[in-house]
C-alpha cells in the first residue's frame, strides 16, 4: 500500500492524493496545510515527472517539509483501491475550473472504495456530495489553513466519517460496473448506434460479453446535399509545399529605400519604384514605421502596390532615451558596430557614446536615424536587391552600410542616391536636424555609385509631384484590372493561416466539393507536435518572419484568389504584414478587388471578461488566473486591430456569436465541417472489453480534459 510504499509506520496518519498533478490539482496547498499538521504525513502517487513535478517538489524543500512529504509511483489498476486503503485521509485539493465543478472524479469513488474519509475543496458538485454523504469535510479552495483544520476534524472522529460506506448498496452504486450501463446507455442515445438484445443481463453486459449487431450505416443518410451534376467528389490530397516552393522568384530586384518618416509618400519613391516596373524589375518599397507595428497595408495613396510596399516597426529606442545600458542591449551592440564600420571607429568607444557629427550631437539631433537603420538592415540584406535607391540622407547612409556588407559576401550591390531637396522629412525642421541630414549626406554620397539631383527621378518619369496622384491612381486601377482579368473566371478561395484543428482544410474541400466552379487553397503555420493537419502550403517559423516570403506570398495570392478567408486575426502572408496582423492583409487584399472575410474559432475572439460574466463558472472567473493573464491581453490586441473591420466576419461555434454581435451583427455561423470518410467507424465501436476515447485538447484547461 502507500504508507509501505513511503516507508511509514502504522501510527503515522497519511494523508493521501491520488492522480494528475498539475497546477490547478492544488497539491500544493496540501504541503503548505501539512506545515500546521506536524504529526501528518503526506503521499502523492503519481506518474511521470512533468514538469510541475519539480515545482511542487522546490515548492515542498521551501516549506521546509521534505521530510513528510512523499511521492510514489502508480499500481496498476486493479491495485488502485488496496494500494489506498492503506492511507488514513483521502484529499482532493482541486481549484476552481468548469470542469472540476461538475465532475465526481475517479479517485472519489477510488477512496471511498478504499474506505477513506476524504477531505474536498469546495468544487461545486463534490463538496455537495460530501456534505450529503457525510463521509469527510470541505475547505475553501486554495486556503491551506482550512484544509488543516478540515484534516483535524476528520483524525478526531474517523469513524464516524467512514460510517456511510457501509451503507447497503452504497459502493455497489457508485461502481464502474454499474456506472457502465449508463455510459453505454448515454451512447446508445447519443450515436443511435442499437446493440442486439441478450437476456438475462444489463446493457453493459450485453456490450461487453460480445460482438452486438448495429443497424446498418451504410446508406446516405448524412443530410449532406447531393453533389451537383457534373461536379465530381474531390479527392485531391494536399500540396503540402513549404514557405516558397514553387512561388516565382523576381529575377531581378531593386528596393527604393526610405529612412524618414514622410518618405514613402514622397514623389521620388513612386516614381523611382514605378520606372523600375516600367522595365519589368521587382522593386520594393522599404522605409521605417516609427510610430506603429510596421506595415505593408496602410497604403498612402500616392504609392502604387501595397504588395510591394513593407513598413518596418522602428521603435524609438535611441530617439526616447531607452538605451542608456549600452553593451547590454543587442540592437545598441548592432548600432553600435554599424557605425564603428563606418567611421572606422572601435565599436568599444561606441558602447558609451554614439559618433557625432560634425557640430552635431546624435542623441540630441537625429537618434531616429539609429533606430531606422537597426530596423531596415537585416530586411534589407533578406532581400538580397542589385540596387538600392536611396531617397534620402538616412536611407543613403543604411545603404552605404548595406553594400559594405554585400561586398564582405562576395555580392555586389549597386546605391544609387536621389537628393529630396527641400521635401519636408518628417523629423523636428530644426537646425540641428538640418544640419545633421546635410552631414549625413556629406558623408554617404561619395560612397554612392550614383547621384540625382532632387526632382530627376520624376521628371524622367514624366511624373511631377503635383500630377502624382492621379497617375498613380491610373496605374493602380490599370493594375487592378489586369490582376482581376488575370485570374480564372471560376472562384479561387484561399483560406489560412490558422487551420485550427484542420478546419481550414475542411472549409476547404467543403467549397470544392458542394460549390461548383470552386478551387480552394489552405496556407497554415507548421507546428511542432504530433498533430498536423492537412494543407497545401506550410508556412515554418523562418518564413512566417521572412519579408522575401511576405512580398511573394501578397503576390500570388493577388494574383490567383477571388475570396480569402483570413483565420484568427492573422495575415496569411507572414510576419511583415503589419506584425502579424489581420489588418496588414485584409485591407491591402480587398482594395486589389478580393473579397475578403474573417473566421473566429475560440479562444481568438472570446473575451475573457465578457466569459465571466456570461457563465458562472467560467475558467476565466478569476482575472489574475494564468489562463486569464494569458489570453486577455492577446484579445485585447486582436480586437483593436480588427475593430474597424466592416466585412463579413464568421464563427466556427454558435457560442461565439456572444462576442461579436455587439461589433458585428452581421456575423455568421460557419459551422465545423466533418469529413464522415474519414471518421467512419472501422471496427464496429463498443465491442472491445475496455473501450478508449481519444481525446487531443489544444488547452486542456479549457476543454475539460
């Protein structure tokens, strides 16, 4: 039994806790109550070391307990109940969650079969029995005191706490044998599956003494709507591609770099950009976002291709003082060593004060050109471009550094600077900044292999800054109409990136198979883990953060799709639209004429403020609780981005409709989708001697594992 398992003597009271641990079992709350039971020792048997293992056992070395508390290991089954009786007091610590409200769990009945009292928090349904019964005492959940006192009052009177059990019929009701016939009623009821009578037994008998005979399920009878004429079931397996095979690489590339907070809206960028698609060369926009997650959908509307324009987050670390720790902050370190390359200066007599210019201290002029240049280098040196065009002083200096680089890899990369005159730059118009820019100018240029003077670019494309807009707005609607005649007269949805549970891949063949003229394409993240679902593109976490990726993903979907489903508040073309943001793909998507439209799943748009006061027991009824730390902040982000969205918005299950129909009554039900192929019974169910249910939760938690 447990008390020889731990070693312990008969007169030793033990008290005894059976089963998963984990935090929201409680047992720690039993060693903090063994700390005021001085005589007590404590036995938890259990199963492999998981990881909270080891916390309960610094939690228990803290305490100072270690002597009276004990793990064993698990006994087989059919040992369970002798293994316990050997205990004194039977304990359940459990906190609060919907689950363990509603539930007599396994090991009640396991030590009222051993014969203990038992000792409950005060979950719902257990507490009650136990006060009914009278067979132990019920403490507050968490509160370790009161599980000590309710231990003392169970050692005072033993007897009289085990007295029920010996009730008639009492421990032959609350057994599996008799608990069987009501599962397997609860089947029959459920699955319509009729087992074949026998007599002269219960119904658990009947399943398990034999084969039964189910009624027939070979016919249509699913509800499911015929396959319209001439539209063959597909049977199609996934692509299964990963990040951007079999996407079209550009040969060549050109990337119009901007490094001011104005600088994409200025004329010198969209014309540059738009001489280069003149030639047929990909060419890319690329500047700073200063004040938000970076962007490749808010699109001003004097540049031409939001799926070539990628806005990087660059937070102002230098510009707002936050990097006064230098040489323990790795982008001050990678500021650092640009700028030691460039002046030829030792980075180490960087580490304390960034380079001047000539009459000019950096923090006090223009430290955002620090901050810009730690953003833009790495996308820019992913994107591997032949020329960079600079647009300005803070661009040309990102570029100079850029090219050194290139040259170090054997590549050579072509910077080409375009002075802006007297544009307006975005940064403070004061005259140390003034100065600054024409420093940084001074510096950079003759390390450029060419210079324009400020207007050239747009007098050689015929595109003043004045008439801008509206050619820009020519181009862009001659774009639309092209990419739209492009694409297949039938429709092409796309949906991702989530694929929850594979939903996204049912959607899917769902649209393929019942809506005629239908293709469907499912992108999805890849995960680690033994669950992966089907879908024709993964996208691995390198290319989910890959900008190269990003900009070849907007492009295919551009070109190909009619409709894309965008899943849980997430772009389907990675990091660099806006951060991983809904927003960074929907708006881009729809204003290139795709109907775009976004499906919740759960725990993506249920709010877990809004859960608690919905359902009384809520697994979010306590707000400081991990579970509600966890997911609140996340929808809070999730709902801001996707607050302004007017389009259809979808949910996978009815209950979710409670968190959207105040933002969005138009919200629709878009049922889950059941492949009855694949989940058709092989051997018939219920006719093995021990059934097993799988059960694969994303959040235990949360599905009341």
């Amino acid at each position: 039994g447990v008390r020889g398992a731990a070693g312990l003597p008969d007169d030793v009271p033990v008290l005894v806790y059976s089963g998963w641990l984990a935090p929201e079992r409680g047992v720690d709350t039993l060693a903090e109550a063994l700390v005021e039971l001085p005589e007590a020792h404590a036995v938890v048997v259990a199963g492999d070391r998981r990881p909270y293992f080891a916390e309960l056992e610094a939690r228990v070395a803290e305490l100072g307990v270690g002597d009276r508390f004990h793990f064993v290991p698990y006994v087989d089954p059919e040992q369970v109940v002798d293994h316990l009786s050997t205990a004194t007091v039977g304990i359940i610590p459990l906190r609060h969650l919907p689950n363990h409200e509603i539930s007599l769990i396994t090991k009640y009945y396991e030590y009222m079969h051993a014969g203990l009292p038992i000792v409950v928090s005060d979950v719902k349904t257990m507490a009650a029995f136990t006060r009914e019964l009278g067979c132990g005492e019920v403490f507050t959940a968490g509160d370790a005191h009161g599980l000590a006192d309710a231990v003392r009052k169970v050692l005072a009177d033993r007897g009289r706490y085990v007295k029920p059990y010996a009730a008639d019929g009492l421990l032959e009701e609350h057994s599996w044998d008799r608990q069987t016939e009501n599962v397997a009623a609860l089947y029959e009821r459920l699955t319509g599956l009729v087992p074949e009578g026998r007599a002269g037994g219960t119904l658990a008998d009947e399943l398990l003494a034999g084969v039964p005979r189910f009624a027939d399920a070979t016919d249509r009878g699913d509800g499911l709507p015929e396959v319209p004429d001439g539209h063959a079931e597909p049977s199609r397996a996934p692509a299964e591609l990963v990040d951007g095979a079999e996407l079209p690489s550009p040969e060549r590339r050109v990337v119009v770099l901007v490094g001011t907070p104005t600088g994409v809206r200025r004329g010198v960028a969209t014309a540059v950009a738009d001489a280069a698609r003149a030639d047929g060369t990909d060419a890319v926009i690329l500047g700073p976002d200063f004040a938000g997650p970076g962007d490749s959908s808010r699109r001003p509307a004097d540049v031409l291709d939001a799926a070539q324009v990628l806005l990087v987050p660059a937070p102002k670390t230098v510009a707002s003082g936050r990097d006064r720790r230098r040489g323990t902050d790795e982008a001050q370190n990678r500021a650092a060593r640009t700028y030691a390359d460039f002046l030829g200066r030792p980075a180490s007599s960087l580490l304390d004060k960034l380079p001047e210019l000539p009459q000019v201290g950096w923090r006090a002029a223009l430290p955002e050109a620090i901050d810009a240049e730690v953003a833009l280098a790495p996308v820019l040196d992913a994107l591997k471009p032949e020329v960079v065009h600079a647009c300005d002083p803070v661009a040309l200096l990102i570029a100079s550094h850029a090219a050194a680089r290139a040259t170090k890899a054997g590549r050579k990369l072509h910077v080409a600077y375009h002075r802006p005159g007297a544009d307006p730059t975005g940064f403070p118009d004061t005259k140390d900044v003034r100065r600054a820019l024409q420093a940084l100018e001074r510096l950079g240029a003759p390390r450029a292999d060419e210079v324009h003077a400020p207007g050239a670019a747009q007098r050689a494309s015929g595109t003043q800054e004045a008439g801008s807009r509206a050619a820009v707005a020519d181009v862009t609607a001659e774009r639309s109409t092209s990419s739209a005649s492009a694409r297949d007269a039938s429709a092409h949805l796309v949906i991702g990136p989530a694929n929850m549970a594979g939903q996204g891949w049912a959607w899917a063949q769902a649209a393929e198979r019942f809506l005629p003229g239908v293709s469907a394409e499912v992108l999805a993240l890849h995960r680690d883990g033994p669950l992966r679902f089907p879908a024709d593109r993964y996208l691995t976490s390198s290319g989910w953060e890959s900008a190269d990726l990003h900009l070849a993903l907007r492009r295919h979907v551009v070109e190909n799709a009619t409709h894309v489903l965008l899943e849980s508040g997430l772009p389907v073309s990675g990091k660099a639209a806006r951060s991983g943001r809904f927003s960074g793909d929907a708006y881009p998507l729809r204003d290139a004429g795709i109907n775009v439209g976004l499906v919740f799943h759960g725990s993506d748009i249920r709010n877990p403020r809004r859960h608690r006061e919905l359902y009384a027991e809520s697994p979010f009824a306590d707000p400081n609780s991990q579970v509600s730390q966890d997911l609140q902040p996340r929808y809070d982000a999730r709902i801001a981005d996707v607050a302004d969205w007017d389009g259809p918005v979808f949910v996978s299950t009815p209950d979710l409709l409670d968190f959207v129909a105040d933002r969005w009554p138009h919200a629709v039900w878009l049922p889950v989708v059941i492949d009855l192929d694949a989940w058709r019974p092989g051997p018939e169910p219920l006719t093995r001697g021990k059934p097993v249910v799988l059960h694969a939760p994303s959040r235990g938690t949360l599905k009341s594992s």
